[in-house]
C-alpha cells in the first residue's frame, strides 16, 4: 500500500525538500492543509488539500482544517488491532504513515512590540497540537516530526532500512510530546501575566536545550544550557567575540554580573566577579577609569575574574583588560580596535550583550520534592523613601556614597556589609553568619581606607556591635533597611559617634 503523509507546517523551512523526496524517493501519498498545500502545489509536488481528502470544508475562518475522524482515525489507529483496521476499513480511512506538524508562531507573536491580547489568542494552535499529541501517542505505528532539524535524519532512516525504526519513532514521540509542553507552558504564562500580580497557581518551566555544558559546579556533575521561549534572549542572545566555551560556572557569574552592572546606567560602571560576589564594583568619569578603580579594589580577587562593563569597550580599556588574567568580559559592545588586542588574551571569553538590564521576572530554586519561586528583586532604590535617624543630616555626595554602596550591597551574598568611597567598594564582607564577621572582613579589606568611608548592610542591626565596629575603622555614614527591636541603640550608637546612619525600609537578602 502505497505510504500516506500529513504535512501541516506553520515554519516552512526544508518542507519542500521533505516532501518532494518523500514523493521522489519513496512514492508517498501528501495530505496537506492551508498555506502548506500551496507551497508544495507551487513547487510542483502533488499534494491533495486536507479539506478534498476529508469531504470537509475548513471552517471558521481555518480554524477547524484538520480536527476530522480521517485524519485522527488514520492517525490513531493501531495496525496490530483487529477492530481498529476495520474501522479504518469501514470508513473509508488511510493510516498514517508521517505526521509533519509544527505550530502557529505565538511566541514570536507575543514577542512582538504592541502585540494585543486578541493577536495572541488568534495563534493558539489547536489542531496542530492535537495532530502532534495524537501521533506522538501512536509512535508505535508511525512517525512525528515537528521540527526541521528532523528532516534529513528521517529520510536517512527510509534510505537505510526503508521505514523509520521503533527507536527513532520513540525519539520523535518524545520531542512532540516536550513541543506542545512546551507551547502549552508558553501560552499559559502569557496568560498568568495578564492577569492580576502575583505568582500563579500553576508554574512550569520549559526550555529547549542550546548547549552540553562540560559539567555543572564540579565535574562529577552533568550539566546543560536551556533557552527559554523560541527567540533567544539574555544569555543566550548574546555574542561571543573569542574565548572557549562558556562553562556552568562562568555562566552563574555572568548572571551575576549582569545584575550588579544593571543598577548603574548614568555613569560608566565596572564590576568584577568572583564566586557571585563583587570583588571590585566603581563608577567614574570613563569605562577606563571605572575598570581601573573597579580591579585595584581587590587585585588580588580579580585574578581570574567575570568582569562587566555598562559601555562599550574601547582600545585603552581592553589594554587594561590584558594585563591580568579573566575568565570572562561582558559588555554592551566592542570597537574593533579594542577587538583586536584582546584577541591578545585569546582564551578569555568576551561577550557583548547589548541589553544587560532585562533579568527574568522570577527567580527559582530547586528543593526536595518541589521548587520555590519568587519575583525579582528589581526594586529601585529611591532615597526620597529613605529616613534619616541620626541627628547629622547628609550631604547631597554622601547620600550618593551611600546609595551606590546600598546598590552593589544588594548583590553580596547575606550577610552583606559593603564600604565604599567614591564610588568604589573598599571591602566587602559576603555570607558571613553573623553581621558582625562580615563587617571586620569588609574593615579589614579596606584598612587604612576606611577612614571617611560609607557602610551599607543588607539587613538590620540587632545589636549596637556593627555601628562601633564601623565607627572604629573610621566610617563615617551608614545605610541599613532598619527594623530591629534595637534599632534605638545603634542609632544612640551613632549619634554618640557621630555617625550619620539613614534606614532605608527595604531590605535585601540574597541567599
């Protein structure tokens, strides 16, 4: 019996060539439906229109094309059972022998500027995604294929062995079954964020696999890249200049990276990575000058650091760049000036994403049986909000000390202290277990600098100890969400000190 075909493609990619070697090499038999059918008729393959093969119109617009007992009988049905062959027989019904489908475009539709509720509901594929569960369910008699990369191997198969084997079937059934998981995930949560705020009932994650990482955080563990939504964003669209690979690890630095860098557009801002925390974060005049202050904050820790920078790499910067070892460099953009004396340091990984400040909406964390997921912490810092507790008032640059350490400190593992002085981390004490041991990391890093420097700490002070540690490594302003029972005694702390201490009402634990 001759082989039937079904090939209802909204990517028309390689489909021509598909069909015209099933037809050509195989001697297939070409259903087709829509715009499908008039690629295939204008290429001159012979190809019958769905609608001429059920008896029955597209309606609605196309709406209902393929949703037909001929189509879905020959689908379903399973060649080894007695009473569906003669089902298939009775009405009149050909089984299946490939199923061509891919999907309405709607997450290239809601990705679109101005795109309305009513274009995205207009490409909800239905009966696309009914023909994929329906074949991916039946791979046992006969073969999916929802994507172009399919192609080639499939007719391979045919070339090889005449039909496609039980294993390659399989293959296919589960990437139908993750395609329309994957679609129904999308629509859904574009529908969630129509809605009112807050998270949904339901959350799922879907991605599509972009690379093999080597391994995860260590090397005993296998690790992948996954993309969300069809049209890359983020890390994945951005451009690797030079460098190897990018690793797991370098991966979950840049992320980081790109979080500390994206709370500072106005100036040009530097900021070097190690283990998600800062090393060396400053703002300056220029991406040179910022860089410079950014790694002689911790020269040492920057050995072998995640830089990034919110402008554009220029040639006296990407000198300054060489002159130690990095792991990676991540900016906007890159001259090609700058370009060519990197290529100096060829092993180090140099990419530009041009949009560093668009970060996922929500963060999630696998635990034991389940995940937790929260909003990100986007909020932006307003010292309008901010109260001042001491008797000493701030000056207009040390309430911008204080908001550029309040900044970077969001980013430091908690419990997080960050002194700074112009515009520059002097020390920076992460993950400590209590405020205190992070404090005299931070004082310590600084040393001698400290004297007239600013403090910022990611939560409240419990007690008074912190305040007069500050205060003896010559701190002089102090910003903190505040909140304590004690709050009174570090602020008596203060004033007795002179310290000028602001609470900011917003607290910002990174764990």
């Amino acid at each position: 019996m001759t082989r039937l075909a079904l090939l209802s493609v909204s990517n028309k990619t390689g489909i021509i060539d598909l069909a015209r070697s099933l037809v050509e090499e195989f001697g297939f038999d070409i259903i087709s439906s829509g715009g499908t059918a008039k690629t295939l008729k204008d290429a001159g393959i012979p190809v019958t229109k769905v609608s001429d093969y059920t008896g029955s119109p597209e309606i609605l617009g196309g709406r209902v094309k393929t949703l037909h007992p001929r189509i879905h009988g020959g689908i379903l049905a399973r060649r080894d059972v007695a009473q569906d062959v003669t089902d298939l027989e009775n009405n009149q019904i050909r089984p299946i022998d490939l199923v061509v489908v891919n999907l309405y475009p709607f997450e290239e539709t809601i990705a679109k500027t101005g795109v309305t509720l009513a274009d995205a509901v207009e490409q909800i594929d239905i009966g696309g995604p009914a023909m994929l569960r329906a074949s991916s369910k039946n791979f046992a008699h006969l073969t999916v294929l929802c994507n172009p990369d399919q192609y080639d191997e499939y007719l391979q198969e045919l070339r090889q062995n005449g039909s496609a084997s039980l294993e390659f079937r399989q293959k296919c059934a589960l990437k139908g079954f993750l395609h329309t998981a994957s679609y129904d995930n999308a629509i859904a949560a574009y529908l969630a964020g129509t809605q009112s705020e807050g998270l949904p009932e339901t959350y799922t994650v879907s991605g599509t696999q972009i690379q093999s990482l080597r391994y995860g955080e260590n090397p005993h563990q296998p690790a992948a890249w996954y993309q969300t939504g069809t049209k890359p964003t983020g890390w994945a669209a951005a451009t690797k200049l030079q460098g190897k690979e990018l690793s797991y690890n370098n991966l979950v630095d840049l992320e980081a990276a790109r979080r500390i860098i994206a709370e500072f557009t106005a100036t040009p801002a530097a900021t070097i990575i190690k283990h998600t925390n800062p090393c060396g974060t400053a703002e300056a005049e220029t991406i040179f000058d910022a860089y410079q202050k950014a790694f002689n904050a911790d020269s040492t820790s920057a050995f072998g650091g995640i830089v990034a920078l919110n402008r554009a790499i220029d040639a006296v910067t990407a000198t300054e760049l060489t002159k130690t070892f990095l792991e990676c460099v991540v900016a906007p953009g890159c001259d090609e000036e700058a370009q060519a004396i990197l290529t100096k340091k060829g092993n180090v990984r140099v990419l530009i994403l041009p949009d560093l400040l668009t970060g996922p909406k929500e963060t999630v964390r696998a635990v034991a049986g389940g995940f937790l997921v929260q909003t990100a912490d986007d909020i932006i810092a307003d010292t309008a909000k901010w109260q001042v507790v001491t008797e000493r008032q701030p000056t207009p640059s040390e309430l911008a000390e204080l908001l550029f350490a309040w900044k970077v400190c969001k980013h430091v593992k908690s419990n997080a202290i960050v002194i700074s002085k112009d515009r520059t981390t002097l020390g920076v004490g992460a993950g400590q277990m209590n405020r205190v041991g992070s404090t005299k990391i931070a004082v310590e890093q600084a040393g001698e600098k400290a004297q007239g420097a600013v403090l910022a700490s990611d939560g409240f002070f419990p007690f008074d100890d912190t305040v007069r540690t500050a205060a003896a490594a010559g701190i002089t302003a102090i910003v903190q969400p505040g909140g304590s029972l004690r709050d009174k005694d570090s602020i008596k702390a203060a004033d007795e000190l002179g310290l000028l201490m602001v609470v900011t009402g917003v607290r910002h634990f990174l764990h």
